[in-house]
C-alpha cells in the first residue's frame, strides 16, 4: 500500500505524479519567498522600535509621507506577485487538461458514495463504497479504516488518464487525492477535467473535500494501480461481468449470448 498518511506527518505526502512534484516544487518557492519577507519585515519593525522610541525622539515627527518608499512598498510587492504568479499559471494549465491521455475514467459523486466509468475500455461502471462496519471489523494491513472500500478505481501504471467528474443527487463532492496533486470539485449538470499518471504501483487513498451532506465523511477515494497486463485483465473481467462484447465492447442485445 502507497500514498497512506501516517501518525504525526508532517508536510505533504510524497509526490506520486508529475502534478504533484510540480505542486511541490512551487510550494518550496513559496516557503523560501515568505520566509526572507516575514525575515524583511522582522527587521523593519525591530529597526522601527529602536529608532523611533519615544526615548530617543522626544518631539513627534511631522513627516507626513516618502515618495521613495511609496514608490517602493509598490513595485516590490508588484515582482513577488508576478514571481508567484507564473509558476502558478504555467502549474494551472499543466494540470488542467490531458493532451496525450490512453483513456478517460469518468468519476461521479453520488451521495455518498463514487461511481468510475470507464467509456473507453467498454463502457462500464464499477460503484465505489466505503466498506460497511462488519467489514471494517475484519480489516486487511492494505486497508486503513474509514478509507477502504470495496470497489477501488483501477488504472495501469505510468499512462495518463484523463479524469472527467461531475456529480449526480444534487450535491457538489471534491473528487482529492493528495499525493496525485488531484482536487476536483465534482458539480451536478457539468463536467470538470484534469489528469493523473501515477509512477509507482499500489493502492492510494483520498477523500471526498467537498462538504455535501451528512454522509461526507463516508466517501473515501482508493484508486489501485496495477501494471498494464494486470489493467487489461481487470477490464477483461469487468466487462464480462457486465455483459459486454468483447470483440464490439457493447452490451449483448440477445439476454441468451449473455
């Protein structure tokens, strides 16, 4: 099992795609660009205190405005934020949309509960519900409590997918998983879009970050991945069961071919 959080953690959790480094990366430039400003603006006001003590400055000071520093608390917060902002943009339209996807999984919030469609292998759904309390009596080591479910979405290792989410039953669900670099807001009548290519097999868990109802805390997020063979064998297995062709991927008109 990958991507569990663990007792004590601290910072995010390791990045599992090419979102998530780039999340992190941006994330370090952060860190390092408000430490040096909360360090600039520790000395200004300890330079402030010392110099402008009543102490040493018995009459007031009628200065009433410095055209330099009015011109300069301007520019400069002006370059932080366009240094902040074009990595963000550049990180804000590289996960935005897949251009080279093999598939799309099309994820839906239900409440409460997901649902991952898989229109390109077959046209088939698998239901993905937290698992019920006798089962989370009997939990395997790969299960973590309240985050195992009984049906994981299922995606090959190193292959972008595209993500395709919505949401049905009137309620807004954030499909997250954080070690993908991954939150989608899944809104009922639309569909938003972003991508995922996970490097590692194993098992990874996230949950839903939408509040939408009273069951919110029983939509955990498991999304297995396997090596290509064994996806291909799953999706085998998963349109047989559903009663597709295999040679048209379409569900047999004749019950009797079934």
């Amino acid at each position: 099992v990958i991507g569990v959080p663990h007792d004590w953690q601290l910072n995010f959790p390791p990045p599992y795609t090419p979102i998530m480094e780039r999340v992190e990366s941006l994330h370090d430039l952060l860190l390092v660009i408000i430490t040096l400003i909360s360090i600039f603006v520790l000395v200004l006001l300890v330079y402030a205190m010392w110099r402008f003590h009543a102490s040493r400055n018995p009459v007031a000071s009628t200065t009433t405005h410095h055209t330099g520093l009015e011109i300069a608390w301007t520019i400069i917060p002006i370059l932080i934020l366009v240094l902040i902002a074009v990595p963000s943009f550049r990180l804000l339209y590289y996960s935005d949309k897949a251009t080279d996807a093999a598939f799309t999984v099309k994820v839906t919030g239900h409440q409460w509960y997901w649902s991952y469609g898989y229109p390109d292998q077959g046209d088939f759904k698998v239901e993905s519900r937290i698992l019920s309390e006798a089962e989370r009596a009997k939990l395997k080591p790969n299960q973590p409590r309240l985050m195992a479910v009984d049906e994981e979405m299922v995606i090959p290792v190193n292959t972008v997918v595209r993500i395709i989410g919505t949401a049905e039953g009137g309620s807004m669900h954030g499909w997250t998983v954080p070690g993908f670099g991954i939150k989608k807001t899944v809104i009922p009548g639309r569909l938003n879009e972003g991508w995922i290519s996970v490097k590692e097999e194993g098992i990874y868990f996230g949950q839903c970050s939408q509040i939408c109802g009273m069951n919110h805390t029983y939509m955990p997020i498991a999304v297995r991945v396997v090596s290509k063979a064994d996806f291909d064998k799953w999706v085998a297995d998963k349109k047989k069961a559903a009663g597709l062709s295999p040679g048209t991927d379409v569900a047999s008109a004749n019950p009797a071919t079934r």
